[in-house]
C-alpha cells in the first residue's frame, strides 16, 4: 500500500493525547468501525436513523472483532499514512503501533515487486476499485513474509475516497510449501528428464516377430511411428499385413507413387525384412525418416529397431543444399555441373536429341562493382540470374561458375531451340536493373558447344564452350557464338604462338620501334613512343596479337622488361651522339606495374641509360585501372609519380574507366584513340567526343596526346581544339632502332632550317 494519496483530516482518528482512560478507550468504538461508520453516515438526525446507525455500528464492530481474530487490518488515509493497525498487523510485521501509525506502507516495503506491481495497485484503487493479489512484505527485523492482501477504497458522503482499509491474510507458510513444491517438481523435472535422455539413446521403436512372422512384440514408440497403420499393429498380425497396411493409408513416402512402384517398393522391404542384417532408410508421412536395422534371434524371431533420423536426413539434405549451391544467388554451383553434364550427355545419346552446354560472362561487371560498390555488384548478379532461370525451362540447369560466370545445360534441344533460347537470354538479361538511385544494364556474352557432336566429356564440352564465348567477346561482347571446328583451329594456332613467343623472349628475339611525337602548335619534336617488335620466322607478328597472347601465356612481365632494356640501351647511345631524344613513352602492362618494387627497377634503369625520371612516360591502358589488385596498381602508380615519372592513360575513351579514376589516379597525359582521330572529319559525334576530351583533360590540368594522325585535315582540326602533342603516319611511321639517329638529326636541322611551325613543313626528312 505504498504511496497512498488520502486526505488525514477527513479521517476520525482518536487523539490519545486528550488523557483519556484505558478503561474509556477500550470501550470506545474501534477506528475502522468509526470510519467505516462515518462513511456510511446519512445526513438526517431521526429516531430511526440513529436506531439504524446504531445497529450498523453493532454490525461493524461485529467485523471487526472477527477479523481481528484471523485477519492482518490496516488503514491508511488518502495521502497513504497509516491511521490504523490491529494487533496481528504488529505480530506479523515485528513493529509496535506506535511505530507504524503515521507512517508509510514503505516500511514494510520488501523490495520483492517491481515499481509496475504497484502502479497497476495503484491505478485500480484510485479509480475506486478493489485491489487483491499477494504481497511480499519484509519484517522489522528484517525478515520476508508473504500476504494474500485486499485494499478496499472507503468513500466519504460526497463520494470521495477518503480511506483504504487493507485486509491481509499471512501465507508465508503456503508460499513456502508451494516454493518447495516448485524445487520438488523441479528435481523430478531434472531426473525426468535426465531418464528422457537416457531412453532417448534407445532406438525409438522396437518390434519382433517370431519365426512365422506375426507380430508378438513392439512398444508405443513402433506404433507412433507407424501411426498410419496402427490397425494392423496387434499382436499376431504379420509384418506383411502392416506393411500392406500403411501403404494402402499413406504410411509411406514412395520414389515413384504408381501401381508398379507401389509393388516393387513393398517387395523390396519383405526381402530386407525376410533376410535381416542390413540397415535400411525408410522415408515416412510428416517428412520424417526411419533408419530400420533387424536382425534373426537364437529364437528364430526378427528383432528389429526403427531409430528416427529425420533431423540427420535434414542436415545432409541443408549440408548437401549449401555444398551444391551458391550462397548469393541461390543456382547450383560449380560442383554440381560435372555430374548433371554426364547425365545430359547419356540422355541425348539415348534419344538422339542433342543438348547445348552454354557459358555465359557478364561484361563489364567489375566496372559495376568498381563505381557502385559490391552491393551493387551483388543485386546486379541476383537479377541476372533470376532472369535467366525464368528464360529457360525447369528441366534445364543453370549454374554460377564463379564470379560473373553462369553455365546453362540445356538439355533434349534442337539446334533451332538452342539459338532461340540464347536470343531469349540475351533479350531478358540485358535489360536495365534498378539499384538505389541508378539503373544498371546489364552486358554479356554466350559461348556454347552441343552435345554429342562436340564431345562426351564434360572437361572437353567446357573448353569448348569457353573457345566459343572467347570468340562471342572478340567480335565486339553482347552476344552469342555457338563452338565450330575453326575456333579450335585458332585456339591451337594461338598456342603454338605462345610457345614460340616463349622462345623468342628466352633468346632476347623481342625488339623495339619508336614512333615520334611533336607538338602540335608548331610541329616541334617532343619525345617517342616504344613499341614492341617481334618478327617470328622473317615475318612481322602484329603486336596487337603477340602482346595479347603474352598477357594470356604469363610472359607480359619478362617481355615488358626486355622492351625496357633495349629502349634504354637505344637511349643511351643516342644521348652518346648528342642527340636529344625528348620523352620516352614507354607501354607497360598490368602484371608488370603489379610486379614488387617495379617503381624503384625502372628508376634505375633511367638513370643508369643517362636519362631522369622527367624524361620518361609510363603509358597504361583504361582496362589496367580497373584491375583487382586495383589499390596496388594506385600504390605503384603513386610512387611513380613521386619519383618523377610521367603517367599516360593510352587508347582514352575505348575501355571501361571513369572520371573518378582520373581522379583516383595520378594521371598526367591522356592519349586519344587513333579510332576517334580518324573518324572526326567525318563523324559529329567523334568530333565532339575529341574536342570534349581535349576539354576535359585541360580542366583537369593534363595534357592530350592525339593518336594515328595521317591526314592535314585532322591535324589542323587538333590544332584547333589545342590539342597538345600528336603521332602518326603524317609525321613518321614508327622507326627502327638503327634509324633512329638519321631522324633525329635531319628533324633537329629541319626545324633550326625553317624556324616556326608550317602544315607544309610537317612531312618527315
């Protein structure tokens, strides 16, 4: 009754300080009688209403003396002091009434309930209502004790709550018994269920059958496994007829649910059953599975346990999900593409119906991953792959290999319906998915072989399917190519350049040409730029294609430094002779910049040739800022550019870079593609895309390097859009090592000869 809010005054409390007599105070009206009295008080003054006053104080005083007997009493006036306390109240809690009157219910405040125990008493007898439950009070001395308590409001004549008288029965004893009879039900809880656990190591169900087979013995735990057939579970009864029994009513989970499955099925479980000695699995209703295991008695009986292992079937059935499955899309993954492409194979040469095995690679997806972030590589990977599971139908297979790599089994196709289903794919996928704010539209390309024609074996389909999809991104991506015999021609063609090109790098076979570079506002000379040369057999292998084959073989890095050697022995004989050289461009692949401590090998390749770091430009292509190993390629490209080198970004525009790399990077020059310069006199769109690059780099504070200028119409177009430097066949095809000197000095005495740059001037000495 803590915090009771009633009025003191209206409360009739007798003032012992007024010296009456013990006598006269025991013959007074007890209190609780007096208030309750009070409260029900009418407001006439007659004859009849004092006669019924006076039996109503009988009766209350009545209440009274029996509920001192039996009852704890107190009450407290609406601010919550307590007014009144009878004896058992002071037994009970240990305080004399001096010590309790005036004061409040906290005193006997255990602390047992929380603050919301009293807030909901609270709530209820100030709107009038009577409270009851059971409180935990603690004693003077200190001690707990448990009472079954009721608060009644008591009113004043205007309705007023003016009193709350509690009546409180002690049940410390019952709540003793009752936490007792809690530990009690605990302990046998705990030994029941350490028993449980103790049969639980018992398999579940257990029945014989003696040498007749009829049932004679089995516990309750056979027949709720068998719940479907418990009819047929009576003594007597024969494993047969149980069987029969729960097959007819559902019992039984069956691979194939036909009339002839259903026989083969019940035959095969009496031939385990009539030669015992085997574990058996048996699927059931309800999803569960029964591992049977029985075996022949002494007796002649067939003893037989069934333990439930449905929760083992269920964690090799998640184990073998999460094995085969990939965890962001939810295709099957590459482990399972082996066996499901033998199993398509055998099909297709059974019914002489071929099927496809289709590769398929998202292009540019690290461009994704590279400017929206992985999340958004992630949701761009789901959509794709929910989109070609919904193009293709449900007896086909779909795969991720990895990454951005899908593989499709299409199986029983016509060559017809192979092509239509990739025309499908290739519709649904490349549409725009939305991400957040963006709308990302999705590329790729499709490689695919058919089967039987192309092989048997799932290694030999996959490479082949792989040289078909190589094909589909060499002819320009977005597109589908189904594997011919001439890829493999090609492949193979490849190869034996590989190994040659292998060869040639180990006998230092590899040479160098040097284009020239000038500078467009006046022709002047400015530098050269390396190119690799290699002629295999007396004729000249394009670089396009050995550089290519380099990267794709693992020689790029010993080849790239032995391009270096040979520029910088060219330099230095040529700085022997006094010729000025300008800047060096030299080209360097990805593998090269990922190369440990490459900044610090090529500074000392400068300066040993007689060169400084300022005199060199490390040339790169878009496609090598967006590789994986992307921080280190920034780290590389950053100790570079402290060391004093020039960065080139080369074939600008055709790759898959952005402006935030040309932010991220410490790019100084950009290289327009000689794709672009040739098309500009006559294509607006290059024309703008030119002129908005020159823009672009000289608001970013680089230069413009234009490339493949053959023509006086281009050049006088760069000049217009102040382009900084330019090379081409206009000036000089590129030039062997031995020409180099014959250039370089005619150049220097052309441009002493003819001062100023003159268009007429620009054809090579």
């Amino acid at each position: 009754m803590d915090g009771l809010q009633i009025t003191e005054e209206t409360v009739p409390i007798v003032d012992e300080s007024v010296g009456e007599s013990r006598s006269r105070k025991r013959r007074r009206r007890p209190a609780i009688v007096r208030i309750l009295a009070d409260s029900k008080r009418g407001a006439g003054n007659t004859r009849d209403g004092e006669d019924e006053n006076g039996g109503l104080q009988g009766l209350f005083s009545a209440y009274q003396a029996a509920l001192d007997q039996h009852a704890i009493v107190a009450v407290t006036d609406r601010r919550g002091k307590i007014v009144f306390v009878n004896s058992k109240f002071c037994a009970i809690s240990g305080y004399a009434s001096d010590e309790l009157i005036g004061q409040n219910h906290r005193v006997v405040n255990s602390g047992h309930h929380p603050k919301d125990f009293f807030e909901g008493m609270w709530g209820r007898i100030a709107r009038g209502e009577i409270w009851h439950g059971e409180v935990c009070n603690r004693t003077k001395s200190g001690a707990l004790y448990w009472v079954d308590t009721t608060i009644v409001p008591v009113a004043d004549r205007a309705g007023r709550t003016n009193a709350y008288v509690s009546i409180r029965y002690d049940i410390t004893d019952r709540k003793l018994a009752e936490q007792t009879l809690q530990e009690e039900v605990a302990r046998r809880r705990n030994a029941e269920a350490l028993l449980v656990d103790v049969i639980e190591t018992i398999p579940d169900g257990i029945a014989a059958f003696d040498a007749e087979d009829r049932l004679v013995l089995h516990n309750r735990a056979f027949e709720e496994m068998y719940s479907k057939a418990r009819e047929a579970i009576v003594p007597g009864s024969t494993y047969a007829a149980i069987v029969q029994c729960g097959l007819q009513n559902g019992q039984y989970i069956l691979p194939r649910n036909t009339a002839e499955g259903r026989e083969a099925w019940l035959q095969a479980r009496l031939r385990e059953h009539a030669n015992p000695g085997r574990k058996a699995v048996v699927a059931i209703a309800g999803g569960r599975w029964l591992q049977v295991q029985e075996r022949r008695s002494n007796s002649g009986h067939v003893v037989g346990t069934r333990t439930d292992i449905t929760e083992l079937k269920r964690s090799e059935a998640a184990i073998k999900y999460h094995a085969e499955h990939d965890p962001l899309t939810k295709l099957f993954n590459r482990s399972v593409l082996e066996k499901r492409l033998e199993q398509a194979v055998a099909s297709s040469r059974k019914t002489g119906v071929s099927g496809a095995l289709i590769v398929v690679d998202l292009d540019g997806f690290k461009q994704v991953n590279d400017t929206l972030g992985h999340a958004a590589g992630d949701a761009l990977l789901i959509a794709v792959a929910k989109r070609m599971q919904d193009a293709i139908r449900k007896a086909d297979t779909l795969v991720r290999l990895g990454g951005d790599e899908f593989a499709i089994i299409l199986s029983n196709a016509t060559r017809a319906n192979i092509d239509k289903t990739l025309e499908r794919l290739l519709a649904r996928v490349q549409q725009p998915v939305p991400f957040q704010r963006h709308q990302i539209t999705p590329r790729m390309s499709i490689g695919g072989c058919l089967f039987p024609r192309d092989g048997r074996r799932p290694e030999s389909l996959l490479k082949k399917a792989d040289l078909a999809l190589y094909e589909a991104k060499a002819e320009g991506r977005g597109r589908h190519k189904l594997y011919s015999r001439v890829m493999s021609v090609e492949n193979e063609r490849r190869l034996r350049m590989a190994n040659a090109l292998a060869a040639a790098v180990s006998a230092n076979q590899i040479d160098v040409a040097l284009q020239p570079q000038f500078r467009i506002s006046d022709g002047s000379h400015a530098g050269f730029e390396v190119l690799a040369r290699w002629n295999q057999a007396g004729k000249t292998v394009s670089p396009a294609e050995f550089i290519a084959v380099a990267e794709a073989h693992g020689l790029i890095v010993e080849l790239g430094h032995q391009i270096l050697r040979k520029t910088f022995d060219s330099v230095r004989g040529l700085r022997s002779r006094g010729l000025d050289i300008g800047q060096v461009a030299i080209n360097v692949a990805a593998a090269q910049i990922r190369c440990s401590g490459f900044p610090t090998m090529l500074r000392a390749m400068v300066m040993e040739s007689g060169l400084e770091p300022q005199c060199v430009e490390v040339e790169l292509t878009e496609n090598i800022l967006l590789d994986a190993a992307h921080d280190q390629i920034a780290q590389t490209l950053t100790e570079l550019d402290k060391l004093g080198f020039s960065i080139a970004l080369d074939d600008f525009g055709t790759g898959y870079a952005s402006l935030a790399h040309l932010r991220r990077f410490p790019v100084n020059r950009i290289k327009i593609d000689r794709s672009f310069v040739r098309d500009m006199s006559a294509s607006a769109d290059a024309f703008r895309i030119v002129r908005a690059t020159v823009g672009l780099a000289h608001s970013l504070g680089m230069q413009v390097v234009a490339e493949g200028i053959e023509t006086e119409e281009q050049l006088e177009i760069l000049q217009g859009m102040n382009c900084d430097f330019g090379q081409g066949f206009l000036i000089s095809a590129p030039l062997a090592r031995d020409a180099l000197p014959t250039y370089l000095a005619a150049r220097t005495d052309a441009e002493q000869d003819r001062g100023p740059y003159r268009r007429s001037q620009l054809s090579s000495p």
